[in-house]
C-alpha cells in the first residue's frame, strides 16, 4: 500500500562497534591502574612461595620452579620478633582482641551520640558538633603524649584498655558523623509518630531506629575492623609489649636481622597481616558502597 | 457540648520568629476542625503543639478539660496521622498498630482485639502480615490512620493525610474519613492546605495566616461570608473577583469608574460613605444578560472562556481588568461579544480597603 510506512531500512537496535575510541580510552586507563596496583601483590605471593637460595639468585619477577610453603610455615609460627621466636599468631590474637572490643565499644557511643545529634536537639549541640568535627582535623599526633600521660594517670598504660579507649576516642568524630547524618537522613515523622505512640529515648533507638540503620553498621564495622586492624602507632605505643597487634609484630619481623634479610618470610607475614581487611574488602565491597552512599544523602 | 481542645494564648516563637501569635482556639467534643491555610501559615506548628511534639513559649493547651501544656505525646489522649504515614518500615501491619500500646503494657489478647476492630472498621484485615513496602499509598495512609485508631484516645490530629496520594484515591479517602468521623463521633483536628478537603469535611474551619486565625466558622459562612479580604480571596476556585472602588450616597451606592452598584440589598453592616472599599463577587454570583440595568449590571467584553464540563468559566475585561464568571456551558458567550454583568448583591461582600475587613 502506498501510505503504509514500510518495513525496508534500519529497524530494530542500533548497531554498534565492539570497541569505540571512547571504550578504548576506559579500558586502557583501567588496565594500567589493575597492574599497578596488582603487580606489588604478583610480586609478594611468588616472593614468598620461594627458598631463599632463588631469592638471592633469581629473578624477582619470575615465578618459582619449585613453590614451597616453608616461608609460610615459618613466619606463622617462628619467626622471631625481638626476644620471642612464635611467629605472627600472637600478633594476630592480639589484634582480634584490640580490634573486636574497640569496634563495638567506639560504634556503640558513636550510634548513641549520632542519634542524640540528629534527633535530640539540646542547648549548644550544633557548637558541639562542629567541635567535634573541628577535631577531626587536628593531626593526632599532636594528642599522643597527653594521652600517654592521661592514660598512665589512670593506671592502664600499655594496657589493653588503654589501647580500646585511644582507638574509641580517635573513631568518633567521623564515626558520629555518619551515624548522625545517617539518622537526620530518615523522615522526621517518623520520630515524631514513635513519640506519639510513647517510645523514649531508648525505645525509639533500639526498636526504631537501630533495625533501620542496617547499611550504616556495616560501613562503620568495616570502617573501623579495617582501620584499627591496619593501625600501628597506638598499638605501639598504648598497648603494651605483650599485646603487640600483629602490625607491629610483623615490623618486628621484619627488622629483625639475624643473618640475611629472609624476604620470603617477610611477604609471607605481611600477607598474613593483611589478609583480614583484604578479605573484609571483598565480601563486603557491596554493602560499603551501598552505605557510604546513605550516609552521605543529607548533611 | 463540652470543650475537648482548648488552647489558650498559645504563641511559639523559634528564636525571636513568632511563628504563632496568642492563639485562642476552643474545639468542642466530636467536632471536626480543620485548619487551612497557605504554606508557612502555622497550622501544622500548631498540630505539633497540641501533639506534644513542639514545646510552646507561652499559654496553655487543655484537652479534655485537663492541663497537658508540659505532658507527655503519648500522655494526652490523643493520635496522630502523617502526611508521609510515618509506618515502621521493619514491623508488619500489625506491629505498627500494636507498637504503642506494647509500650504502655497493655496485655496481648487486649491488644490482639483492639487491632482487629480498627482493622474491621478500616477493611485491612488482609494486610495485617504485610510490612508498609508492600502496600500502596492509601493502603498504607490506612494502617496509619488504623495505628491512632487502636489507642482509643479522645481526639485525632490528622497532618495532610491525603496530600501524598492521587487525586481519584484522594477523594476516595475524603469520603472515608467522614464516614468514619460519623461513626466514631471523635475530635478530630486536621490541617489540608486544599480548599476542598476543607469545606467538604469540615465541621469548623479555622483559617489560618501568619500564625493567627484569621476566621474560624462553618464552611457554609466561610465561603460566603468572609472575614476578610485574605479569606475571601484564598477560599474559592475560581478566586473571587474584587472591584476597587467607593461607597457613596450615605453608603447606598457602590462606584468605581463608569459602575455604579445599588447596595440596598446588600446583607451585611452598616455600609456608609467609604472612600477606599472592594466589593468581591464570586463567579457563580455573576450572570451575563444583553441589556444594562441600572445600578445592577457592570459593562464588559468577553476574553476568553474555558470549557469545564458542565460549567464554562468565562473571563471578561472591566474597566481593562480581568473578571471571572461561571455559566451553564451552552450559555458561554463568543469571545469579543460586550455584554453586562447582573450582580447579585445580596451574595457579594463588601470590604473596608483600609483595615481588610468585611463590612
């Protein structure tokens, strides 16, 4: 028919060329930026799966004929850190038990404090924010030796709780913060309708708020467990000889010179020492995107 | 009847803002009182007072005959709905509804038989298991009416409950909360800033404005007889039209350029000679005829006119101004036509340009 539209002619989706000049651009910036970032870690793993002979004579770059597991072994359970020979597995417990209490006890004052900021209003609690971030900036290197003091005055100086306060107190301007905006981010009504059904300050916290407030744990949680896990100075200078975490056992490790350099132990408790917040990042890279993103909805 | 709200001298200010101005208000038992007003006027600050949720800066509020200035939300007999539903995302509908009276430690079968009236007398007895995500918007506007419903408490504070929902579902809703108003005989306060919900549901309306009630009255005497200039112009769609003119002639005739407008008719006070008035007609008060009548019609050409169904709002030029008429559809007028005006004084209102109010 001659005023029907006809069917000849492009139709359907687009055609398009596997690689564009555009794509091509992406993909070689994101390429380059992989490697870089990988080949450290390529050079750790193969490093740490050969002897010692092929370290001294052998290429860095090239991976091992014969992988062994003895550097492994060794930097687990004996390489010595100063006057002890046990390994990296004292650090590690060592960590867990600064990293688990910190974690709890800095996210639950944290949550606390965000909620009374956000929904609470009471005289000069703007001023107190803002101090509270205004310390966020402050180098804390500058707070240490008070803290020491502090810390000796009150008797727990390279102690376990002292290392639990320090890391509590450095978590919470930005822990408060997120958690703050996190809760002004939720309806108003909201609170006001727990109020008119007669939850208080508690109430409305654990049975509203907190089982609403699902992403922003989880990015509190990572950002804390990874954080103080990576941390050194406090450990050092807080914890106390027996209760090293294992960044400052593996420094020990590593400086401690007894003979030839042993690279391969080193790699080996290096990569034993980031494997918790290496393994934290993959599992919940998700949820950390999700939550970084909720909190930052309001300010 | 006795009083069930009475709030007196009531002024909050934030900061040295006073958002509301010694306001006096006395709702009576079972009385259905709606607060209108344009956006920023004070009327849901108000609500949020007499919820408990704003502490006030000065006066009292009592509801049912007891002081509750200083008490407690959940101490002052009273339920709220939000514009937003405000439901507990991570509780079911049951949970929302049983929430608070959990929490004043009412015992489960007590509470199991309330929630299951409100949810009769509400049609969401299906629901009860679902969480608010999977309900929609008037669903959900029910369980939240349903969640003030199981306190049985004496008076319902209602926060533009519809405004989030469209438009057929809205009048739907309109409909149902009157029906349940009849039935449940309480106080209820609601704040709509639309004109309709208004006049439709309303027992009292309290027009509000910069913090101050402007005119507090049946919708019948709202509509027809404003206050003043501010009311007669926000209630009505169309507005109403407003001449500037005089009154002369010991206050017996209305003049403004070539019109003259006999108000021996006019129902009101006394009208006297004012050298500053405005008379304010409203569309449906307004009929075309061909030929002029002395002291009753005002001269126009007609402009344009739109079709509203049953109705055609015709707009004319007075005097180079705009004016607003309603006619039976087959009667519009073409546009271009001059035509007359036939005024219906006895329904127009009469204001005192210099202070706004209504002779």
């Amino acid at each position: 028919m001659a005023n029907s539209p006809t069917l000849s002619g492009p139709s359907g989706a687009k055609p398009r060329p596997f690689i564009t000049p555009q794509r091509f651009v992406v993909y070689s910036v994101l390429i380059v930026c992989a490697v870089f970032f990988l080949f450290p870690l390529y050079i750790m793993i193969i490093t740490s799966l050969k002897n010692i002979q092929e370290i001294q004579g052998g290429n860095i770059f090239v991976p091992t004929m014969s992988p062994t597991l003895d550097a492994w072994e060794k930097a687990w359970n004996s390489a010595c850190t100063g006057l002890y020979c046990e390994g990296i597995k004292v650090g590690l417990w060592n960590s867990i038990k600064i990293t688990v209490p910190s974690t709890i006890v800095s996210i639950a004052v944290a949550s606390v404090t965000g909620y009374s900021l956000a929904n609470w209003p009471f005289k000069f609690s703007e001023v107190f924010f803002a101090v509270l971030l205004l310390a966020n900036f402050i180098p804390y290197i500058v707070m240490l030796y008070p803290l020491v003091i502090i810390t000796s005055k009150m008797g727990i100086y390279s102690t376990l709780p002292a290392v639990i306060l320090v890391h509590t107190i450095f978590g919470l301007p930005v822990q408060t913060l997120l958690f703050r905006n996190y809760f002004a981010s939720l309806p108003q009504e909201l609170f006001k309708a727990a109020r008119v059904d007669g939850a208080g300050y508690w109430g409305i916290f654990f049975q509203i708020f907190v089982p609403m407030a699902t992403p922003i744990f989880t990015v509190s949680i990572i950002l804390q467990v990874t954080g103080i896990w990576n941390d050194f100075l406090f450990g050092v200078i807080f914890a106390g000889p027996t209760n090293y975490p294992m960044t400052v056992q593996l420094n020990n490790i590593v400086n401690s010179a007894t003979g030839g350099k042993a690279y391969n132990v080193d790699m080996a408790a290096t990569i034993l020492t980031g494997l918790v917040p290496l393994t934290i990042y993959f599992v919940s890279g998700k949820y950390f995107v999700r939550g970084i993103a909720a909190g930052a909805v309001k300010g | 009847m006795a009083t069930s709200v009475s709030v007196q001298n009531l002024t909050l200010k934030f900061g040295s803002a006073e958002v509301l101005k010694n306001l006096n208000l006395d709702v009576e038992e079972g009385e259905f009182i709606v607060l209108l007003g344009p956006s920023g006027c004070g009327k849901s600050t108000l609500l949020n007072c007499l919820a408990g949720l704003l502490e006030l800066s000065e006066g009292q509020i009592h509801i049912k005959g007891k002081n509750v200035t200083w008490a407690e939300p959940s101490e002052r007999g009273i339920g709220m709905v939000f514009q937003s539903y405000a439901l507990y995302p991570q509780m079911t509908v049951r949970g929302n509804m049983s929430f608070g009276l959990k929490i004043a430690g009412m015992p489960k079968d007590q509470i199991e038989q309330r929630v299951q009236r409100a949810s009769e007398i509400l049609q969401i007895g299906p629901l009860l298991d679902r969480k608010p995500g999977a309900l929609s918007g008037g669903q959900r506007q029910r369980v939240a009416i349903g969640r003030a419903l199981v306190r049985e408490v004496d008076v319902f504070l209602f926060d533009e409950p519809l405004s989030n929902l469209d438009a057929k579902l809205r009048s739907e809703l309109r409909v149902e909360l009157k029906r349940l108003h009849n039935r449940l005989k309480n106080t209820m306060i609601y704040v709509t800033h639309d004109q309709i919900e208004a006049l439709t549901l309303a027992d009292r309306i309290a027009i509000m404005r910069g913090g101050i009630i402007q005119q507090l009255d049946e919708p019948h005497t709202i509509y027809n007889r404003p206050a003043n200039l501010f009311v007669a112009g926000f209630i009505g769609s169309p507005a109403m039209n407003f001449i500037k003119g005089a009154t002369t002639n010991g206050g017996r005739i209305f003049q403004s350029g070539e019109i003259n407008l006999d108000l021996s008719q006019y129902e009101g006070g006394a009208v006297m000679d004012r050298s500053k008035a405005i008379i304010g007609l409203r569309p449906e008060h307004i009929t075309i005829v061909d030929a002029a009548i002395p002291g009753q019609t005002i001269p126009a050409v007609v402009e344009i006119d739109e079709p509203m169904g049953a109705d055609s709002l015709v707009w004319l030029l007075v005097d180079g101004r705009q004016m607003s008429v309603r006619v039976p559809f087959e009667h519009r007028p073409k546009a271009g036509t001059p035509v007359h005006l036939k005024v219906d004084i006895a329904k127009s209102s009469l204001f005192d340009e210099t202070n706004e109010l209504r002779i």
